[in-house]
C-alpha cells in the first residue's frame, strides 16, 4: 500500500512509527518534520526505561528507515531521519518521565503559582513523591504546570542505581 501524501500531520506520522518504535520496547515521545532547505528533517525521539544505547538508536533508525521507504508515507521529497533520546531539559509531562528521573533533582511549577525544588523520591500513577529540603512533599501530576530535571555536576554518589518496583508498582529509591 503506498500513500503518495506528504503527513506533515504528526497525529498520523506518530501513529505510524509507534508500532516500529514499540518493537524494541521503547516509547516514541516525539515526532516532528521541519523544514531544511530543500529537504525536510524528521526528528523522532524515543525512549525507555533505563534508557537507550547508540546502538538501540542505529536499530530504531534502520527499522523506521525501511519502513518509511516501504510505506512511501514521506512522499516524494527528500528528507533526513533523525532518531535520538530526548535531552535532559525534556519536561516532566507523564508519570513515565517522573519514573526515569527517580532520584533526580527536579524544579517544579505548581497551577496555584508555587515553585518547589526537590529530589524524585518514589512515583507512581498519580504522583511523585519529592524530598523538598528534608521534607517528603507529595506532588500530584494533575497539580504540576511544569516540572523540569536539574542538572547536577555533583550529584550525590549512589543515586544512579535502578529503581525496583514495589508490589502495588510504585517505584522507590533504592
């Protein structure tokens, strides 16, 4: 089946690469086409939990390389694929992205106009729990208006190990 339309629609677009990107058990957080000079460049960012590799990246890329060629979805223009992680400054925006930063310093914006930095203690569906300046804080997902990683040159050592999930599936800091 060929569609000879050019999806600059990223509903479409992304509903065609998420199955591709979920074969390998990653998420598609991303898809965006931008123009570059006379070709366009498709930008899609995947991730997973624990992260993924360079060569997680190659095998994503050679997968939805074929699959547009295949499909003929880009139309007849030429274009550059671009498939990478998202950056460290991504916000904070599904539960997903609160679980991969467990133990991270966070910056958050609450709707009421309230700001609070705080370290990613547990998450679960609804909320994440912060360790605001020795204070547990409850944050509820619904309540964030924005939420942000901080970078950290001296993060605490033993924070980069992997979280273990609970029973009830709420993951906390080892």
């Amino acid at each position: 089946m060929s569609r000879r339309t050019d999806h600059t629609d990223t509903t479409s677009l992304e509903n065609f690469l998420r199955p591709i990107v979920e074969q390998f058990g990653c998420d598609l957080e991303e898809a965006d086409i931008a123009p570059a000079g006379r070709r366009r460049l498709l930008r899609v960012l995947v991730d997973r939990d624990g992260g993924i590799s360079l060569d997680d990246v190659a095998e994503i890329t050679r997968a939805i390389s074929k699959a547009l060629d295949a499909d003929d979805i880009m139309g007849e223009g030429a274009y550059v694929l671009e498939v990478s992680s998202p950056g460290v400054d991504r916000p904070l925006t599904l539960p997903r992205h609160w679980r991969r930063n467990l133990t991270r310093l966070v910056t958050v914006t609450l709707h009421s106009g309230d700001k609070l930095t705080g370290r990613i203690k547990t998450v679960s569906d609804e909320a994440a729990e912060l360790d605001v300046e020795g204070q547990v804080r409850t944050v509820r997902y619904a309540d964030v208006a924005k939420a942000k990683v901080q970078i950290e040159f001296n993060r605490p050592a033993g924070n980069d190990e992997p979280a273990e999930r609970d029973a009830d599936g709420t993951v906390e800091e080892n």
